[in-house]
C-alpha cells in the first residue's frame, strides 16, 4: 500500500512538472486581456477571476485582477 502510495506521489509531481515546464511564455493558458474571466467551482461556492486592465506599480506595468467569491 505504502509502495503504491509513493509510486502515485512521484507520478503527480512528475506530470504537474511536465506540464508547467511544457508551458512556453507568453501562453494563451492563462489569457491577460481586458475581459478575459475563469470561473472556478470550490465546493459549493464558486470563484470568478476577471482581468480589469493593468496598473503600474513601480515601474512596471502589471496585470490587475478582480477575484469574487460567489459574488
């Protein structure tokens, strides 16, 4: 059990780190774009991420998003 627990452990890392590494800057997997909204369920609540517009902060020039949590 214990062997096979460990096995599934190493299998998701390995997967989760394919993945991110597969990932080339500058995606489209995560769109910034005025507008561009995610929509994800937690239970029994859901999650709304919204792209705003971009704020400067410093001197560089970063993405802003509104996050609401079942409204």
């Amino acid at each position: 059990m214990l062997r096979t627990l460990r096995f599934l452990a190493g299998a998701v890392v390995l997967l989760v780190a394919g993945t991110a590494l597969a990932q080339p800057p500058g995606n489209d997997y995560f769109p910034l774009k005025k507008g561009s909204k995610w929509t994800y369920k937690v239970g029994d609540q859901t999650v709304d991420v919204v792209v705003v517009g971009t704020e400067k902060v410093g001197d560089k020039e970063c993405w802003k998003l509104e996050t609401s949590v079942s409204g």
